[in-house]
C-alpha cells in the first residue's frame, strides 16, 4: 500500500478507537449501559421460500428452502460481515 493511503488509514483506526472509547465514556457518565448491535441480517418467509434480508438495505442477499437452511446462512453471511468490518460494531 502506499505510504500516504497507510498513514490515512492508520490515522482512520485511530479516530475510530478514539471515537468508541468517547461513546462508552458517555454512557458510563449517564449510568446506562452502552447499546448492544443488533443483527445485520434476518430470515423471512416469502412464498415456499426463506429470504435473507439485509435489514439496514432491505436487499435480498439470498434464500433456502428450508427453515433450517435460512438460519444457517444468516449465521455464515453475519459471521462473514462482523470479520470484514474488523468486528468494531
């Protein structure tokens, strides 16, 4: 990678860390605990079939035919968004 995209992107994790530890002071002066994430992608049925929806898009990222199935996609492509996204969120 070249050295000023390293130095940008290293300058972006900061701020993001920086930006996590305030969120949490904030909530720990108010005496609430912070929100916990909830999931990025859910199973619905739509005619025989089992659609997993991303819930923030509203897009089909793909479907099963069974109820068991659906479940286990879900798991994978939600495993699969929490590692690409370094599992901050």
């Amino acid at each position: 990678m070249h050295h000023s995209m390293q130095q940008r992107v290293d300058g972006l994790a900061a701020l993001r860390a920086r930006s996590l530890m305030a969120t949490a002071e904030f909530y720990e002066m108010i005496g609430r605990p912070a929100p916990t994430r909830g999931p990025l992608f859910q199973a619905v049925a739509k005619g025989k079939a089992w659609h997993i929806i991303e819930i923030a898009t509203g897009k089909t990222r793909g479907f099963c035919f069974s109820h068991r199935a659906a479940i286990r996609f879900a798991d994978a492509v939600e495993a699969g968004a929490t590692s690409k996204r370094g599992g901050l969120q």
